[in-house]
DNA sequence: GTCGGAAGAGGTATTTATTCCTGTTCGACC
DNA sequence: GGTCGAACAGGAATAAATACCTCTTCCGAC
C-alpha cells in the first residue's frame, strides 16, 4: 500500500525530524521550496498530486534517510540495536463527508474499497504517554476523565495543543500562542482564562497533545 | 536510499513474481502498457526517467504487493495497516495532576516509577477506522483537518460521541442524548445546533467515536 | 512595534511522465 | 510457414509535476 496520504505524511514527518518545513525541506533537497506546498497536494478539481519519486529520491539523500524508515516500515533484520519503534498503529483514514456515498464498506461494514488511507495512532515517537484529565477547568474541550495522548518533547508550532509542566509542579493543558527563546504564550483551552506568559527557564518539559478521548 | 535503478528492477520483479512482462503488468494495473518500456527509461539525451508515485500505487494495488516487499524490504507488517504485535507497546497513562509530582519520569524523561497504568486502546479485531473532519460545524470540538477515530457498531451509551451514517447517505457527528428502539436522539456537538431525532430504521450505521486529534 | 527572512498560497511557464499511436519483433499455436 | 496477440521501440500529443515568480502572512529577533 502506498497512498497518496502517506507519501505526504512521511513527507512531513521527514521535515519535522529534521527540524525543518516542507518549503526548508525542499530547498534543502535543491529543489524549489513551494514543492510541496499543502496548497499544491490536490488540485482545485480534487485531483491528487503524487510527488515524483526524483523528488522522494532527493529528499531522501539531502537528510541521509533509508526508504524504509522514511515509509515507516519495520525493518526486523536490521536488527542494529535500534529501540522499538514507538506506538502506533496504521487505521484507515476516510474523510468523513465521503463516508456517506457507497463503496467504502465490505458486506461486514468493515473498510474496503479505493479511497482509504491511513494514519498513524497514536502517533509515532519515543515519548508517548496519556494523561487523564480531572477537573472541568479544560472544557468543553477536555471533560474530567477524559485520557490525552502526549508525545513529550515533540515539535511544538503555534497553534498546538500542548501539556506543560512548571519547575514548580504545575502542569497544564494549553494552546501555543507564541514562542521565543525565552518565553511562550500558554493560551487556554477555556476561552474564559486568560493567555498567560512562562519563562522557558520555568517549563520542565512541554509535550504536544495527539489525540483525546472521546 | 531510493535510486532510479532500484524503482526500474522492483518494477520488472515485481511483474515477474506476478507472471507478467512489464507491459502486461502496467496493463494490470490500468496504465498504457508502453509505460515501463526499457526503451523510455533513459532518454536519448541520458536523462533517467522516474516512474511516477501513482503509477507504482497502482502497480501495488494491482498485484496486491505491500510497498516495503516492492522495495525489498523486509516488512513483518500484516493485515490492513497492522504492525506487527512486537512493535505495539502499550501507551503508560497517569493522572494529570500527578504527572506534576515528582518520580514520574526518568532522568531521560521517559515514564518511569508507580503510578503509570496503561491505556486502553481498541482491539485488533475491532472494526475501527479513522474519519478526516471538513467544514468547521463541530468546532470547537473538532475543527477542520481533525481526525476523529471511530469504532463501528460498538456497544453506545447515552452521551456518548457517535459518527451516525443515514440511509441516505448522511454522516454526522453527535452527541447520543436518548435512545430507544426506535428512535435516537442526537445532539449537536455545536450547542447552536438543535437536537435530533432520527429513526433507528433510518441509521445505516453508527459507530463511537474514541479518540480525536488535536 | 518594526524589520527581515521564511513559509505558504496561488498563478504561469517549463519540464517530464504517461498516453496514444504506429510499426516491428517475438513467441505460441495451428 | 502463416497467423495472431503480446511485447517492445519510438515519436507525437497530452497530462501532470516542478520551477519560477509574485504576493501575503507568519514568526522570531531586536
């Protein structure tokens, strides 16, 4: 299998690890920095752009990247001391507007059919645990009870959901509004409270939040 | 390392372990059968010619062949996107407001010490998949581009998230507010919106929603 | 708040892969 | 040997990806 979705995401993935954007990935590769655009993945009549497999090639020496890692695919014989991937999980992937026409379910009503990707969950990384949420002060977005799932140390960008715990022991969900050397900007996820500053000095350890429970 | 070499002989093995010229194995797959041609795989000028990614989705999806065995990797992946079970580590889960204590965490950061549980997630032969979030009427919930992961036809409780799939065709996301035998009432994840009501005859599916991205 | 570079959207031009087509070769079958 | 369909080479047309360009927005440094 190898979907239009995943080629993308392993794209991104491969951008992200190397502390890069798509545009900073692609430039680093020689080619032009708009190649892999989000705008540019499918084309106003809905029709998928595939990058070429030139540009995969490129990308893949720019960063020093086995196919097989970039594919996300378990090499057992490599066997080179490497720790266990981390969690995760491939589940198919359908946008939820096309789930409503004919031809995305087997007779068992279980995925079948062209138009199926995947995603990964949930999510890959050596540091991923889950918090349970308690109290409401995080609603309606996270409810007491509610689980999150971190991936501590991870990229952070602005506009992520984040959990960060305080020097001082506090820890706290909250939106990435801006960062810089020395300071974030913790929105929450309660539009009632205010945004608030910490000192990057102060923040133990930040981890973005992949997924909640439901 | 993915060479214009390399992609040229998984081609032509690939239509060989399927009994196939490679003509006959672009006709397979639906492309012209001129496609992989030896004689357009470099240009008289010497330039290579990569074949496209479509077009080795294709030859993929034709013969049935996973892309790491395509590439000659050595993948113990199995089934619909299942990693085999050695690289599916369970994900530690914590309260919240403990993971501010100390002796949660080792020295490298990773979860370490009493108090971790583990989460819960679904079961391999769970009919779970995952649905890609358009338009912004379930903010601010889930915003669009979010994927929501959903179990089909599991057991549903009053308040519980669900993704219902009318026998027209309809899918939404709700909120399970009172259920009958007959009937389900379903409310809106957007409070602006009214509540539902929808006949169980009318419900060609419904499904939990476990997890949503962030 | 200002500034400058990166990121990204969107449009056009250029390049490149596939498709379409024609003709030749090859191999199986009669 | 003849026939037929598949395989293959090669050229032109078409479709699709990248390159180039412009503009706007974002983001971090100061």
């Amino acid at each position: 299998m190898l979907s239009h979705g995943r080629i993308w995401e392993a794209i991104d993935r491969l951008a992200a690890d190397n502390n890069l954007s798509a545009s900073g990935l692609a430039r680093k590769a020689g080619l032009d920095p708009t190649t892999f655009n989000r705008s540019k993945r499918v084309a106003a009549d809905g029709r998928e752009r595939w990058p070429s497999t030139e540009s995969l090639s490129k990308i893949l020496v720019a960063t020093g990247t086995e196919i097989g890692d970039f594919l996300g695919i378990l090499d057992v014989h490599r066997g080179f001391g490497e720790p266990a991937a981390a969690s995760f999980r491939g589940v198919p992937l359908l946008g939820l507007a096309q789930a409503g026409a004919g031809g995305f379910f087997d007779d068992a009503g279980f995925p079948a059919g062209r138009g199926w990707e995947e995603v990964e969950f949930p999510g890959r990384g050596e540091n991923v645990f889950a918090l349970q949420v308690s109290g409401d002060s995080m609603m309606p977005l996270y409810r007491a009870g509610d689980t999150i799932i971190v991936a501590r140390d991870a990229r952070v960008n602005r506009g992520d959901r984040v959990v960060v715990k305080t020097r001082d022991g506090e820890v706290m969900a909250k939106v990435v509004q801006r960062k810089t050397l020395k300071l974030v900007e913790l929105a929450s996820l309660n539009p009632a409270h205010p945004v608030r500053s910490v000192a990057v000095a102060e923040i133990e350890w930040m981890g973005r939040i992949l997924w909640a429970s439901q």
